[in-house]
C-alpha cells in the first residue's frame, strides 16, 4: 500500500482519534482545528476526514489540497458543511448516514409511548401523590407518516413495524422505491398533504435542503388531525417553527417531540421550553455511549475500502445535499 496522508479536522486532544492508531503503520495522520496545522501536508494529502471541525474550516482546508481525492464527514446532516467550493468539486465526499439511525429510532419510538401512554400526567400525578385513572391510548394499529424515507426513516419503520402500526412514506422519488414490507404506501413531496390528515405520528427524519426547507409549515399543521404529534429528529428547520407554535399554543396537535431546531442551543426562554405538550432533547437522541466510537469506526472501515480501491460506502450527491 502506498503511504497515504490522512487530514484530520479536529481538536487534537479527542479521546476518539486514537483509534486512528488502527490505521496501517504508513499512514501519515495530520490532526487540527486551524488551517496552519496542515500547511506542510496538505499539498500531498489524498484524504480529508472532517470529524468535528466547521464548514468553514473545511472550506479552507479544502483549497489547500489540491491531491485530495477523498472527503468524509463524521456526521450524517450536511446542511452547515457543503459550501459552494465543495459541492462544485468532483472529489467524492461520504457522510455518516446509517451509523446513528438506530437510536434515533429508538427515540422515536419513545417518543409516541410518551404521549400515547400520557407519560408526562402519570409523572405529574405521581410527583403530586396523586391516585388518577384515566384512558391511554393503543399504539397498535395507529398511523405513522415518516417525511423523509432515508436510513432513518427505515429505522423508525422498522420500530414502529414491531408494534403493529401502519406505516406511510414520503420521499423524493416515490414513483421509483422499490417494495418494501414496512411501507403500507409511499407519497412525493406533491402528497404530504394528502398523506399527513392520515396520521397520528408525523415523523420528521428529512435532511434540510432548499427543497424540504419549511416544508412542514401552516398549511400542513392545518391538515394534522387534532390528536396528531410531530416528531422531528431530521433538521429543525424542516419544520416551520413558527407554524408549530402556533399550532401547539392553540391545541391544534396534540403535541410535539424535538430533538432538532431551527437555532441551537435555544435560547433561554423559548416557547418550546414553556409548552406542556411539547417534550425536548438536546439534539442528543443519538448519543449513546459509544456513538463517537461508532463513527470512528466506520471511517476506519471507509478508509480500508479506499485504500483497496473499493467502491465507498454512503457517497453523498452533493447537488442534492445528502
């Protein structure tokens, strides 16, 4: 194997990029957050592997490497990374797609347990000593439209499948998705608004791009039953913001699950921090206690592929943004 030079955007002192040590032993490892640590490396330089740094120093560090021929990206959203200079670029770029959806899943599961099973009252009742019977409703048998049918979206099928719930898809190119036993029915983007009046759970797994920025907004909220909940653990500003607090403050839903927002952190005193009917995380569904190691781990494993010439695995279409 040829030697190869790998620049790594980063803090030098994550824990995480030991695990770089697995690389073969002619690896040469370049490790920084600011464009001067590479400056003698980066001409040579065949691979960018963007573990943490921002998208304008990868924008930087990007014009400084004119034998690149391979960029990673530890995440899976790449909404605040693809500058003009990289999606005009003919070099690959891969992502992290597929490494966190699980946990998401799993949060969204949670999540209509949560307000299927009104967890919020029996925590309230029971912090209060009080003795309350009350109805809760059954998941299976219920509807759940996922926006956004990627890795993700399977992932919270998958879940949703196991309970016995009804599952709907939209996605770019309904017209071509191929069978799938999760899916009782796919829409395009030219039916959320027929398929989402069907839904109890409207779940948000889509990338931002210009075309599903605000793509949940007044007119959708309108559609939701009033006993809907929208859960989002794609991008926040998918969703119109605006639109659901408006519809959360007036009843109009039920309610809302948010993993992501339009601004992060939210500020101190937002809505969202206000509502009965509305349960937050930190934009850290997919932080389990391995999940950093888990990303490392599939670079290492992007790496070996590169290195024998193999075809790489979760190659972006930059144009489209995912």
């Amino acid at each position: 194997m040829d030697n190869i030079t790998v620049i790594v955007l980063a803090n030098p002192n994550e824990p995480q990029l030991a695990m770089l040590e697995a690389l073969p032993p002619e690896t040469g490892i370049v490790v920084g957050n600011n464009p001067e640590a590479f400056e003698r490396a980066a001409r040579e330089a065949p691979i960018i592997f963007n573990w943490s740094g921002s998208g304008a120093l990868l924008r930087e560090v990007l014009g400084m490497c004119p034998a690149v021929r391979w960029v990673h990206c530890r995440a899976a959203g790449l909404d605040d990374l693809l500058s003009p200079e990289l999606i005009a670029s003919p070099v690959p770029l891969t992502n992290g797609s597929g490494v966190f959806s699980p946990p998401l899943g799993e949060f969204v599961l949670g999540a209509i347990l949560y307000f299927a099973k009104d967890f919020r009252r029996l925590i309230r009742n029971q912090a209060a000593g009080v003795w309350e019977q009350f109805d809760v409703a059954e998941v299976s048998g219920q509807t759940a439209g996922i926006v956004g049918y990627g890795d993700i979206g399977r992932a919270v099928a998958t879940r949703l499948k196991a309970m016995g719930m009804n599952i709907l898809a939209l996605r770019r190119t309904a017209a071509s998705a191929g069978a799938d036993p999760l899916v009782s029915k796919y829409y395009g983007p030219e039916g959320l608004t027929e398929m989402i009046p069907q839904c109890d759970y409207v779940v948000v797994t889509a990338p931002l791009t210009a075309e599903t920025r605000g793509m949940i907004g007044a007119r959708e909220f309108a559609a939701m039953k009033a006993s809907a909940v929208v859960i989002n653990v794609g991008r926040g500003a998918v969703i119109d913001e605006a639109a659901m607090i408006e519809a959360l403050t007036g009843k109009r839903i039920l309610g809302a699950a948010l993993d992501v927002f339009t601004s992060e952190p939210l500020a101190t005193g937002h809505p969202f921090f206000q509502l009965e009917n509305v349960l937050l995380s930190p934009h850290s569904t997919d932080h389990t206690h391995d999940w950093l190691e888990r990303a490392m781990q599939f670079f290492l494993t992007q790496f070996e592929r590169f290195a024998k010439g193999e075809a790489l695995l979760n190659v972006v279409d930059k144009k489209r943004g995912y």
